[in-house]
C-alpha cells in the first residue's frame, strides 16, 4: 500500500531528519523493488535532418517498433558490421532484413 504525504508532513519529517531527531526501526524488513530485466538505457543525442527524422519514424512504424529501438538496432548492425564481427541479436536481424525488404533498401 502506497501512503501519501501532504507538504506540511513532508516539511516536518525533512526538518526531524536534518535535526537528527530521526529513529529507525531496524526490525522491519525492508522490500525492494524487483532488479530491471533489463540494462539500463544512456541517452545519446542526435541531431538530423527532419526529413531524415521522418524517415526513421516511418521505418519503426512500419516495422511496428518504437523510433528509438529502430535506431538503437541500426546502431548494433553498423557496429557490428564495422568491427567485422559475426555476432548480432536475432531479433535485430530478423527486423533489419524485414525492413529491407519492404523498402527495398539494406537497412
């Protein structure tokens, strides 16, 4: 259950805390949210053409995924076809020969 606090509570329980008047129950077993399934996302800024911004949203759309998985995939395959490595997700592969093949161009 989620308890909510309205300011005046909050400003006391802040004003305790920085007084050092503040205990704790140690009994109490604390529960933790689940870990991610995942590894977090850094953002990474691009700029583009807004015809080219266009484009890319067109493409996800198309392939029925967010913009930002699309580039991030894109991203993976570039690289990994630069450092002449082998190993890429099957997903991201199956997805860039999918969108070739509806737009006739190597992804």
């Amino acid at each position: 259950m989620t308890q909510h606090y309205n300011d005046s509570q909050i400003a006391a329980a802040a004003a305790a805390f920085a007084a050092g008047d503040v205990r704790y129950d140690t009994s109490v077993t604390a529960v933790l949210p689940p870990a991610p399934d995942t590894e977090p996302m850094v953002p990474l800024g691009v700029r583009v053409p807004p015809a080219l911004a266009q484009r890319v949203r067109a493409a996800a759309e198309q392939s029925g995924v967010p913009y930002s998985q699309l580039v991030r995939e894109w991203i993976e395959l570039g690289l990994t076809d630069m450092a002449g490595d082998l190993t890429v997700s099957v997903a991201v592969l199956r997805r860039a020969i999918a969108h070739a093949a509806q737009t006739g161009h190597a992804a």
